[in-house]
C-alpha cells in the first residue's frame, strides 16, 4: 500500500503517467468506518481548499481559499447515500506571494471572483458513486460567480474516530477530495491562453481539498475545549 | 480500486512522459489512505519542455509565481496543509548537462501559513508553528544541493543539506523540470520546476504534536525562475 501510495504520488511530480500494471500488487488496506450514521459538521480548521492553475505553461500557480463550511450528511451503512454542502468564502482567498502587488485582491475583483458581489463559492452533493472500498465519485452543483455547473469529485475516505482519539466525545471522519473545471465555465475568463500560445493562465483549474467533519456523540455531555489539539 | 482512482487521476491529465525515479516513501497513513496531489497539469504549446533549450547560467526565484507547501497526516483523517511564504532560490542551470547544475533556497521559518485563526482572528498557530521549527534561533531553512542525478529527460533527484531547527541533514528531493520560455512581458528566460521531499521531522529535532501529527512531512514546491 505505502509503495502503491508512493507511486502515485511521485507520478504526480514527474507530470507522468505510472500505469497500474507496474504497481506492486498489494491488496488494499481494508476500510474501516468507525463513525455512525448522522449530520457532521465540517472542521475549518482540519479543513484545506488547494487551488492550482498553469502560468504561462510553467509553474502551477497554487493558492487557497481560508475559510470554509459545511456539512456532511454521511450514510455509514450505505455511504453512498451520504451527501454533502460545502460553502467557501471567496472573500478568503490567499495566494503565497506578500510583496507589493495584492494578488489576493486582484483575484477577488470584479473582472475575476467578483467576491463583492458573489462571496461564496458553493458545492452541493446530487450523487455519489462508489467506485471502490474508500473511494466515490462526488457529483455536485459547483457555483462560482453565481454560475452553477455540475463538477465531479474524486473522494477518497481516509478515517473515522468515534470518540476523539484524546476522548473528546466527538465522532470525526476525514476525507481527500480532488476535481478539475474549467473557469471559462464560470465567466471566469480574465488572462486565458490566446489560442496555441500558452500563455496566460489555464483554462483547467485543479481543486485539491482535505476535509474533516465533525459530529457530538449524543448522550453525552457536551465537549469541553480540548487543550491538547492546539488547533481546535 | 483506489488504485484505479489514481491512475484514472492521471490518465485524465494527460500526462505525457514516463517516471523514472525512485518513489519516496508516502506519508505515513496512520491508519488512512494517503491521498496524492492531483496530477499535474500538461504542459502546451509555447513551453518547451527540453531542458537544452535554456539558456545556461544563474536564475533567480520568482516569488510571485511560486509557492512551498507542506503536508502532515492529523491522526489518519486529513494531510493538515500548510506554506511557507517568505523564501528565495538560485539556481545555476546547465541546459547541456544538468546533473551540473547547482540550487540553493532559503525559507523564512516565521514564514509559515496555515488557514487555523483562533477566536481572537490571530494566526497564532502559525506561530506556534514556527517556534517549534526554532524560528527564533534558526530563522532560516535552508537547502543546498550537492548532487544531482537524472532519472529522466525532464526528471532528476536532487540531493542536497537541508538545514531546519538548526540541525543539517541530507534530504533528497524528486524534481521535475516543467518547461521553459522566453517571456515578452519580462523580456527574459522563464523555467519552471516543482519538487517534492518526505522528511522525518523528529530527524531534525521537531516533535511537537507527535501524539496526534505525522513524523513525515511532505513538502511540494512549484517555482517559476527568472534568468539573471
């Protein structure tokens, strides 16, 4: 599994193609749900929303969106009849670069998001498809500048705790999410390549996403804060 | 079937040519699957995407097109993602020869970012962050190449010292050259290369958090580098 992982994950910094057939043949870890049935709430702060684009044919230019919300209806007997909205303020977005040019502003402006007007970016789940023990296609209404498209996820699910490993009387759930759209979809169409030139920023837009979801254990009294996880 | 999903992931991004080197061990799954980063987008037409076709010599980082990211597993359910934003790079580029080329970076360690704000609306943890680093003893993390070996046309594995918390090790990154351009606006050459390293943390003295955070960290960088 740790070699497969690998591959996979290297393959994603060569830009190149591993073909299955050359990854070891090792039968995949089993799934195990520990978390019941019921509404979770996302966890911002266990929560990343990873955004890349081509410049210029060159870097993937990778910024985030801060701040997200949202909440999981998740099915532990039959997950795929789990479903899930998720909201990102787009008033939240952070690129790496602090010198003297405000990328993050430019980025919100009217000509691109537009967060004035529209400071949400939203996902809501119609369908999921399972397509393997901790994996599923996540079909859903993307709304971006107010245009709404569907999008599909691919979903890994990586772990479950029912309580809190410290004892915190919480069930969480996590998960890795991955998808791609086009921004011309959206309206979005400031700096897109000329025609055979390159140039500009990619039409393809990549969202890398890490989630986790949180939910109390009923019948038990509510959680004290938890000194030991500094983020929470 | 999580295989499928990857190799489906890659397939799907058009990927063009073939790994060659030696994967580096995944992030430790703490009982959950490590999901990968996507695979990255093709490059097209107005890059070229042979090393040879850059001019030889020094370049410089662009801040404004790069970005280090880094990635530790939170007790099995996430890849806890974080930057570092404050950081410059040379590098010496031999287009006829690579393996000869040379790079240094240096990463401010009070540079960290993370999206956690408390609910006072302060980065605190960013700091708490960077203290464990020994930012304030060591305020820089740096890397020096010392050797470079091709694994591919556009791929090879640098190995150099990395220097964090004060205490140097040797850690080698996977890198891959993403294709160079002569840029109009700027006037100048343009090459581009991610990179990507698993560190153990506790190698270099950092083990905060240990109960509930990975040993490994995953470090991804994409930088665009201006010719001099």
């Amino acid at each position: 599994m740790t070699a497969r992982l690998a591959l996979a994950a290297t393959a994603f910094v060569l830009a190149a193609c591993t073909p299955p057939a050359s990854e070891p043949e090792t039968p995949p870890a089993p799934v195990v749900v520990n978390a019941p049935s019921g509404e979770y709430a996302l966890d911002p702060n266990h929560t990343s929303v990873t955004v890349r684009v081509s410049h210029f044919g060159l870097s993937h230019y990778t910024l985030r969106f801060n701040t997200a919300s949202g909440t999981l209806n998740f099915n532990a007997e039959d997950p795929a009849q789990s479903s899930i909205e998720a909201s990102v303020a787009t008033t939240s977005l952070d690129t790496p670069y602090g010198g003297p040019r405000d990328f993050d502003a430019e980025l919100q402006n009217s000509e691109w998001l537009d967060s004035a007007s529209f400071p949400a970016a939203t996902f809501r789940s119609t369908a999921v498809e399972q397509t393997g023990p901790g994996a599923a296609n996540v079909t859903g209404d993307l709304t971006i500048r107010g245009v709404t498209h569907p999008i599909t996820l691919a979903v890994t699910y990586n772990a479950s705790h029912s309580p809190h490993p410290m004892g915190v009387q919480i069930s969480l759930i996590g998960f890795s999410a991955r998808g791609t759209f086009n921004r011309s979809d959206y309206g979005l169409n400031v700096l897109q390549p000329t025609a055979g030139a390159n140039d500009g920023v990619s039409n393809d837009v990549e969202l890398i996403i890490e989630a986790e979801f949180t939910r109390p254990i009923e019948n038990t009294p509510a959680p004290a804060n938890t000194p030991a996880e500094p983020v929470n | 079937m999580r295989k499928m999903i990857i190799a489906a992931a890659l397939l799907a991004a058009a990927c063009a040519t073939a790994p060659a080197a030696a994967p580096a061990p995944a992030p430790q799954t703490n009982g959950g699957a490590v999901s990968p980063v996507p695979a990255a987008i093709a490059p097209a037409d107005g890059t070229s995407l042979n090393p040879a076709d850059a001019p030889a010599g020094a370049y410089t980082m662009d801040p404004r097109h790069a970005s280090v990211v880094w990635r530790v597993r939170h007790t099995g359910l996430s890849l806890f993602t974080a930057r570092f934003d404050t950081f410059e790079g040379a590098l010496n580029f031999d287009p006829q020869n690579p393996a000869n080329s040379s790079v240094t970076a240096s990463i401010a360690a009070n540079s960290v970012s993370t999206n956690v704000v408390n609910r006072n609306g302060e980065h605190a943890f960013d700091h708490d962050i960077a203290n464990t680093l020994g930012a304030e003893a060591n305020p820089n993390i740096t890397f020096v190449s010392r050797s470079i070996e091709l694994t591919g046309p556009t791929t090879g594995l640098i190995t150099g010292d990395l220097t964090l918390n004060g205490q140097t090790h040797p850690a080698t990154l996977e890198a891959s050259f993403h294709g160079g351009r002569f840029i109009q606006l700027r006037g100048k050459n343009v090459i581009a290369f991610s990179a990507r390293t698993i560190i153990n943390r506790s190698q270099w003295g950092v083990t905060n958090w240990a109960l509930f955070t990975g040993d490994q960290v995953e470090i991804l960088i994409d930088a665009e580098f201006i010719k001099d």
